[in-house]
C-alpha cells in the first residue's frame, strides 16, 4: 500500500511537470514571469496568479512567499484577505435577498438599521450598492478618531461610529463617493432580512453551492485559516515585517479566498449556478445619479471600457494584502492577482497581464476608464505664518462625531495636530485658515463673528465637514 501511494505521487508530480513545462514553453507566460520578476524570490512575499480562459485556468503561479518564517510559497491553493474586491459578494447577497423578496433595492435603509440617523432625504439600498449614499467613509472616520488598523474593531464599533455622523457627504443621489460606510451597513441589513449573519448567509447561498471550499467571510481575527497567507509591509529598516488586521466587521471586505475559489466565481458570471440571468444583469446594471445621468458603478463592480473592450473589475487593499479580480466578459478572460505584500499594485499587475494575452484582440489603444475614479482638486502652495498667527489655532478641539479630541499647539514654529494616542502631526498651512496633514487631510478654520477660531471642519478624501469644536 505505501509503495502504491509513492507511485501515485510520483506520477502526479511528473505530469504536474509536464505541465509546468508545456505552460513555460510558451512565450507569453514567460513575459508573464517577467512582469513578477521583483516578487519572485526566495526572501520577498508576493503574489499568487491566475489567468482564466473559457472557464478554465490557462495558466497558474505563484511569486514569492505566502510565509517567510516557514518558507511556504505563494500559490492558487493559498487563501488571501481580498479587500474590497470582496465588495461583490456583499452585493450578491443583497441581490440574492432580493430575489427571495425579503427586501427591495428602493427599501429606506433606516427599515432595517432605525438606529441610522434621518438625513434631509431617505438612504435607499441601492444608494449604498452604487457608492451614492454620501455616508461618511468609516475606515476614515475611525483612522481620525485614532483607531489604528491593527487595533481590534467589531460590527458595534463600526455602527457605532456612522450613526454618530449628524451630516452626509452630499444629498444621497447626488454625487459619487466611494464608501466602505455603505458596504458595512449592507452587511448588518443582510443579516436583519435574511436572520443570518453575513458569513453564514453567503457561505449558504454563494461559496457552498459553488464548490468554493477554502472561501470564507472572516468575522472573527482569532480564528484560524487553514492555508491562509500573511500579510506583509516593507520593515522601515530592512526586509518585511507582519501586517495583519484585527477588524471584525464585514461587508466592505473580510473575505478570504483563493486563485482556485475564484475561478469557480467567475464562472458563475456565464453559467449562473448562483442567482441565475436576472442576478447577473443585476450585478453589473450601474446606478444613475437623481438626474438621470448614469455612473460607472454597478454592484461591487467597475463597469469600464479598455482598449475597445468591455472590461469589468474591482481591486482590494487592506492590511498587507493588495488583490484584484478583472474579467473581460465578451472574451470569457479573466486574471485574477492576489498579493500578501502592501506595496503592490495587483491592479497594474493583472492589467499588464491582460494586455498580453488579448494583445490581437483590443480595437483600440485608447481607453475609457472609469469616470468615478477622479483626482482630488489641487490646494493652494504653502504658505509661512507667523508665530503670533500660529497661536491663536492653539487648543483642545472636540468632535462630537469622532467621539475625540485633537490638541493643536506650535512647536519649533509649526502648528502640530496631536489625537487621543498622542501622536503628533505637522499641520501645513494654505491659506491662513487651511491646513494640510501630510497625507492629504484638510483642516478648514471657523470663526466667530469677531475673527476668533472656535472650530475646524476636516475634509479627508471620503469624508467631508467633520466637525470640531474648540474647548
């Protein structure tokens, strides 16, 4: 009997050779290789690879490692922390639940979450599926109210913390503004409508009856994962370092898969085992602002056009995790990159990869990128105040929203913003009342009718007009 298993094994190792070598043989995996050449080494994480082509994987490989402590090499078997590219399942769910006519797209969301505050207009389902709500983005909130990301959060933390926001980014319908805000929120309407939390509503309805066996929805950071990968970051000093997450709340991310679960994903988008022709015109229907005109966002997906070609992809960051799943529907192609390292652009990556394989099929060089993913406006150069108008910004100023106080004071002739973990940051200043945090947060001065700074509003990328009050 063992002499039969080493047999067995010794033929499956040389036909998994063979074709190794037929795939090497050809010459657009090996400019394929090249593209991870920086990521394909003994002492660097990296990414996994997948390149999918009528329903099948054309081709397979792993870069770098899943783990450096043991040695264990990237690969389509491996599990990864998708990010945001887990947004789609989130919004499969709400469809699914749809279906079953346990909730409706145009519900008020306040139906199912009343503890949400009543804005001047109601904040529809599909508000929050199409990034249209004007919710604050929580990951940002919580980053302003001193949360560090390695911190341990849950489902009532980040509710918590949204329905402590007294305004909106802009009138829901208005405007589009990407939130994790409104991806949470469905995951708790899922597990109101459906009586089942988030994971185990999707492990019922989308990854059991796919066959996605090592694909989960993580709500709890102690639990183990078998053939999970870890995630890293550059160490400031040298080589990597660990960077993982304690978040537990789901629905704007938190699930975890593989190359191999993938594909069995993106075959449901041509042979629906899961929702059917209805669910998939659902999932990549966009959504249209109050004035009719539509966006390039549909549900979990970006809706695009490359090179002629109609293209469909969401891409994921979090932690030391990067991932991306791009699909090329009218081709049946599709890459799918997952990375453990925070610095790659799997996005970048997948995209390069695809210009190789459909290089004869494009109809054009140009291409129509999503019209969502904008540039923020430029802010006026800096400017130097004096010490006199630096100090009257001096104070404790307190956000009711935040739950939080910031200390600002000037040190060697610069104004500092300290939070609740007494961390320091150099203010930069605009205009006398506008300030820059080096990574890009504004902070816009308030005054009283005689000139004096009682507040600043904050702007940052997914939030706008957080207030703080001075003390």
């Amino acid at each position: 009997m063992r002499c039969f298993k080493v047999l067995f094994c010794l033929v499956l190792l040389l036909a998994s050779s063979v074709a190794g070598l037929s795939q090497s043989a050809d010459g657009v995996t090996a400019k394929v290789d090249a593209i991870f050449a920086n990521f394909d080494k003994t002492d660097s994480p990296g990414c996994a690879l997948g390149v999918i082509k009528d329903g099948k994987l054309i081709y397979t490989r792993g870069y770098g490692k899943a783990n450096l402590e043991h040695g264990i090499a990237n690969g389509s078997t491996l599990v990864y922390d998708i990010g945001s590219t887990s947004k789609q399942f989130a919004a499969a769910s709400i469809l699914l639940l749809a279906q079953q006519g346990k909730l409706s797209l145009e519900d008020d969301v306040r139906k199912f979450i009343p503890e949400l505050p009543s804005y001047q207009k109601p904040i529809l389902i599909r508000h929050l599926l199409h990034h249209t709500s004007g919710l604050r983005d929580y990951l940002t909130l919580f980053n302003l109210a001193g949360v560090n990301f390695d911190d341990t959060t849950t489902e009532a933390d980040a509710l918590k913390i949204i329905i402590r926001q007294k305004a909106l980014n802009f009138t829901p319908g208005d405007e589009w503004i990407y939130s994790n805000s409104g991806y949470f929120l469905l995951s708790i309407i899922i597990k109101r409508a459906s009586g089942k939390s988030y994971p185990e509503f999707a492990q019922e309805h989308i990854f059991d009856p796919l066959g996605m066996k090592h694909t989960l929805v993580l709500d709890n950071h102690k639990r183990i994962v078998p053939m999970r990968a870890t995630g890293y970051s550059p160490n400031p000093k040298a080589g990597f370092q660990t960077e993982m997450s304690n978040f537990e709340q789901t629905g704007d991310g938190a699930v975890l898969t593989s190359v191999e679960d993938l594909l069995k994903w993106d075959q449901n988008f041509y042979e629906p085992k899961v929702g059917g022709k209805a669910f998939l015109d659902q999932m990549h229907a966009v959504g249209a602002f109050n004035d009719g005109k539509k966006h390039d966002y549909a549900s979990g997906l970006f809706i695009e056009e490359y090179k002629g070609l109609r293209k469909v992809s969401h891409g994921g960051s979090w932690a030391g995790y990067r991932s991306e799943l791009l699909r090329f529907p009218d081709q049946k192609f599709s890459v799918a990159c997952l990375c453990n390292l925070g610095t790659v652009n799997p996005s970048a990556l997948a995209q390069r990869v695809a210009d190789m394989y459909l290089a004869d099929q494009f109809t054009t060089n140009e291409s129509k990128p999503s019209t969502m993913r904008g540039t923020p406006p430029k802010l006026p150069d800096p400017i130097t105040l004096t010490a006199e108008q630096l100090a009257e910004y001096e104070g404790s100023y307190y956000s009711e929203e935040l739950d939080t106080t910031y200390k600002l004071a000037v040190e060697n002739d610069k104004l500092t913003a300290m939070d609740r973990n007494g961390a320091k940051r150099p203010l930069i200043a605009r205009t006398r009342d506008l300030f820059t945090l080096n990574q890009g947060a504004q902070f816009e001065i308030t005054r009283d009718a005689s000139g004096k700074v009682i507040g600043f509003g904050v702007n940052a990328g997914r939030i706008r007009g957080v207030r703080f009050v001075k003390k």
